[in-house]
C-alpha cells in the first residue's frame, strides 16, 4: 500500500467506520465516512447531493460503480449520483474516492 493510500485508509477510518457497497444484492465492505460539503463546494455543486461518502479504496477489489451500486452506511442507504472520483497515482490506482449521494427510502 502506497504512502497517501495509507494516509487517506486511516483518515476515513478514524472519522467513519466499515459500510457496504451493494450491487445486484452482494454486498461488499469498504471503509468509508460520510463528508458534509462545506457552504462553498455546496455553492457550486451542479446537482442536489444531500453530502458525499468518501471511500477508502483499501481492501475494495471492485471499485464503486454510480449505475450499479448502492452504498449502506451508518444505517442509511444511499444513491450516488455521479461516477466516483479523487486522487490517483495512475488513472486506475485511487487513494479514495469521494461520491455525492442522495439518502433513498426503502419499502
């Protein structure tokens, strides 16, 4: 594990706990912590996101997909409504990745 995937592991760890990334009704865990925007990045979001879920990429052999899966975290489950992004070393090797959600009701 490379140092600022490390950093970044420990960092949503401390601040977050273990969720699941659910597609197709597989669930797999990943560390994650809910971030809230600050009024800036809320000030220029082109999209209603409720707040974002950054997601360590430590430990995920599959990386989140915004069309196929949902995120289960903190006892909430919530849609994503862009492709995941954030700091990589090479187009395919991420640190983490941030994603802005909507919560969804479920029943």
């Amino acid at each position: 594990m490379n140092g600022r995937r490390a950093s970044a592991h420990k960092m949503i760890a401390r601040w977050g706990g273990v969720g699941q990334l659910v597609r197709a009704g597989i669930s797999r865990p990943a560390t994650m912590a809910r971030m809230d925007y600050t009024p800036k990045e809320r000030a220029s979001l082109a999209i209603d996101a409720e707040t974002r879920i950054r997601i360590s990429a430590v430990g995920v052999t599959l990386a989140p997909d915004h069309e196929q899966d949902v995120i289960v975290f903190g006892g909430k489950t919530f849609k994503m409504l862009m492709p995941p992004s954030g700091p990589s070393t090479e187009a395919t090797i991420f640190a983490f990745w941030d994603v802005p959600v909507v919560g969804l009701t479920l029943g």
